[in-house]
C-alpha cells in the first residue's frame, strides 16, 4: 500500500529538518542565480554571491520576492528551467491585481501530490475512501491539487468540480462521498442546501472534509461539522508556492504542518523584515527549496499568521502555522482600526447569526463608514420591525466591545447575499470609488 506517512521526514528532530533545509537551500538558491535574472539581479545589488549561503543560517542575507515582482515578470520571467521541461501551468484568480502565471515540472507536481496526500493521511483518509473535489478545477490550484494528492493516496478521486449545488448533493448521496473537498464558505452553503432539500447528513457516509483557500474560523469550523455531520480540517496554500497542501491540519485540530521538508516558512514585521519571535504575528514569507520550474526565494505571502515550534501530540514535529488571520492587504483601517473579516465572523457566529455577511466601507466626507449587513434566518425574517432593529442594536454594541468599532448593522432578507462558489466576497471598499 501506497504510505504518506514518513515518520523519518514528518517527526525528524530540529537538527535534522533544519540539515535537510540548508542541503536545499543551497543547492537552490544556485540555481535561481543562475536561471532567473530576476534574482541574479537583486543578488547582486545586495552584494550576495551563491557561493555566500552556505546553510539555513544565510537565509536572511537573500532579498525578499514580492507579488509585484512576479506581476512584472508576467507570463514566464521568474521560471527556472527550460519551457521545453514544464508540463503544468496554473494561475491564481487574480482577485488582487494582474494575474500570477506558475509553472511545474513533473517532479513539481509529484512533489506537490505528496504535500496534498500527507494532508488526507494525516486525517485519517485512505485509498479506501471516496474523495468528493468541488473546489474549482481549471487554472485554480484548488480542484487539480487536491485531485492529484487523491489519485497519488490511491483514493477514488470524484473530480466535481465546483457549481450546481443540487448536483453537488445528488453525488455526495449516490456516488457515497466519504470526503470533501472545497472552500469553507461552500462548504457552509452545501449544509445549508442539504438540510433545506430534506437530507440526512448523519445518514450520509461523508466523514472528513478538506477546506482552505479563505480564511474561515472555528466557530464556522463548528458549523460545518454539525452540518454536515463530519470533522473539518483546514488546509493551507497559494499558487504561488504550488497551491493547496503549503501547510496541513493533522487530528488535533490546533494548527497547520508547514511540509518543511519542501517549504523554509519565516514569520516577519511587515514594516521591518526581521523575524518575530514563535507565537507572536506578522506577515508570513515561504522559500521553495524544492521545486524546480517556479522556485520563489523569500517570497512575501502578505498573509498574517503566527508559528509554533511546539511538538504537536500527533507526534510530528513540523513547525506549526495558524490559520492566517488575514491578508496585510485585505487588513480594513476603518478610522485608524485594523479589521480583518474574520473577527466580524467570529462575533456573528458567536452571537448565533448567519455567517452570510458581507462588510461594506464607504466614505462620507472624510469619514469611514462601516456597514455589516447579515442574512436573517428564515424564523426572524417574520419578526416585527421594531424587533429587528432592536437585534441590530444589540448586535452594533457586540461588535463596539468585541473590536472597539461601531458598525452599522443592517439585517437583510435569506438569500440575499450573492453566494460564491469559490472564495466568499467579504468585503466591498467603495473608498477606491474615490481614488483612496
Ligand atoms: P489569489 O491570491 O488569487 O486569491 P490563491 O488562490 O493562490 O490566489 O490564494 C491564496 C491565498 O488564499 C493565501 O495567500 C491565503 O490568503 C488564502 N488562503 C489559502 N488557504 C487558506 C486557509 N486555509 N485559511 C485562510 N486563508 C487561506
Ligand atoms: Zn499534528
């Protein structure tokens, strides 16, 4: 049988990861030097030879890879080998800008399969099981990631794709889907539809489900449990890097391996590019030591999170990352406070209303409004106006104690939030109107 469990790699000590890295690292930051002029380029205005990184301690002597640098290279200027030796292209969606172009090579790919196969493994997912894939497939890195990680376990592999939820429901139910596969958002929305359209999911065979691509939090993590009768895991990538499988949630729920063996990751202050130190914030930057067609060094992710090196008590001892708490770039200043989407989550859940919301932020004059409107459920959309408008009263002072801001608070008719089938639109800034 098929493993994707290496105990020697997945619980290897300090000693032998950080040996591992540095063989990598070395080995390829010769080879950007001497295939990307991109990194030749910067390399040697920062005075820095190949020959200089002679293990992980180095690391930081190497400039730092920005989206920006990758947008100005687009299609092919950060590749890394031979177009002739690429046998995939992906692309990211290009919801913040121009889009990314990333390329692999065979080994690329295989090596990406097996971040994706450690992660159905480490949850207890099985060639006998059936994994059920609607993230979208296409240039996306979501569905064909997960897709290839399936194939590599042995699994059988329900290449659905994303879209036509009613579909999405008929196949979980006849073909017996034992995992899923999507983002979490979706995932919320597939629990929702199930139970309006009269499904037993506790009947259901589905048991394990793999959602990551947005930021999601624990107490939809719950929801979506109950809904869909199964345990959630969280996984975490970019296209940039390969895709999903960067990082990977075991059984115990309480943070992400980084696969250290393929990916160096370095938690920094964004204002000042030192480290900052296990357990405290800042933006989180990967280097590829492994892959060979798309190889980013220091690649800022701007996606804030925070690690631990801490033994996890699944035994392995892959440094640990929390579900990112955001994008630096999706962070709102709404009259000097930083917001991220998934702290107004956190307090709608909590409050045990619909997690389908959307934040609004506009200027009038020179002042940030912040509007959250929630779906009602269908029961409290029968409630009397004064009724309502007292829930949103009491919600608008929720959120002033829980974020220090006072939002207004529209509650809004079921159904009336635009549903995605991919990444979930949180947030709608119409300050760019006015060329903020
Ligand atoms: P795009 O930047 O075009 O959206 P990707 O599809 O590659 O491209 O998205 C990668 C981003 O998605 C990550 O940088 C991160 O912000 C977000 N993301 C991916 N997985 C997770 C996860 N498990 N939790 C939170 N955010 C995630
Ligand atoms: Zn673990």
């Amino acid at each position: 049988m098929k493993k994707f469990y290496s105990p020697e790699i997945e619980t290897a000590s300090r000693g032998e990861i950080e040996k591992i890295q540095s063989e990598r690292l070395v080995r390829q930051v010769r080879h950007v030097y001497d295939n990307v002029e991109l990194y030749r380029n910067r390399m040697d205005e920062a005075g820095v030879k190949p020959e200089d990184i002679k293990s992980l301690d180095d690391l930081t002597k190497l400039p730092f890879t920005s989206k920006q640098d990758l947008r100005d290279t687009y299609p092919y200027g950060m590749f890394a080998v031979p177009m002739e030796d690429v046998t995939r292209i992906h692309a990211s969606s290009g919801t913040t800008g121009k889009q990314i172009v990333v390329g692999y090579t065979d080994n690329d790919l295989d090596m990406w399969a097996t971040c994706c196969a450690r992660q159905l493994t480490a949850v207890g997912v099985t060639k006998k099981d059936k994994v059920h894939v609607c993230y979208g497939y296409g240039l996306f890195t979501g569905g064909l990631g997960l897709h290839d990680g399936s194939h590599k376990l042995g699994c059988v592999t329900i290449p659905a794709s994303a879209g036509n939820t009613a579909r999405q429901l008929t196949i979980m139910t006849d073909f017996g889907s034992t995992v899923l596969g999507c983002t979490p958002s979706y995932a919320m929305y597939l629990g929702e539809s199930a139970a309006k359209a009269g499904i037993d999911t506790s009947k259901l065979p589905l048991r394990v489900g793999i959602f990551g691509a947005e930021p999601w939090t624990e107490e939809m993590r719950q929801k979506i449990e109950e809904s869909l009768n199964i345990k959630a895991y969280d996984i975490y990538g970019l296209t940039e890097i390969c895709g999903p499988g960067v990082a990977y949630e075991c059984t115990e729920q309480k943070g992400m391996h980084v696969n250290e063996d393929y990916f160096i990751i370095e938690i920094i202050d964004p204002e000042t590019g030192e480290h900052v130190k296990d357990g405290e914030k800042g933006e989180i930057v990967f280097t590829c030591i492994k892959k060979e067609a798309f190889p980013l060094i220091r690649f800022r992710t701007k996606d804030i999170g925070v690690i631990t090196h801490e033994k996890c008590s699944c035994g392995r001892t892959f440094v640990r990352m929390s579900k990112p708490m955001g994008r630096v770039d999706d962070m709102l200043i709404v009259r000097g406070v930083n917001l991220f989407p998934s702290q107004i989550e956190a307090v709608l859940l909590k409050e045990g209303h619909s997690p389908n919301y959307q934040i609004v932020v506009d200027r009038q004059g020179s002042l940030d409004q912040i509007e959250v409107r929630i779906e009602m459920e269908d029961e409290q959309f029968l409630d009397t106006t004064s009724k309502i408008t007292k829930t949103e009263k009491e919600l608008q002072e929720k959120f002033k104690s829980a974020l220090g801001i006072k939002p207004k608070v529209r509650l809004v008719a079921p159904n009336s939030i635009p549903r995605s089938e991919g990444k979930a639109v949180r947030v709608v800034d119409k300050r760019h109107v006015y060329g903020n």
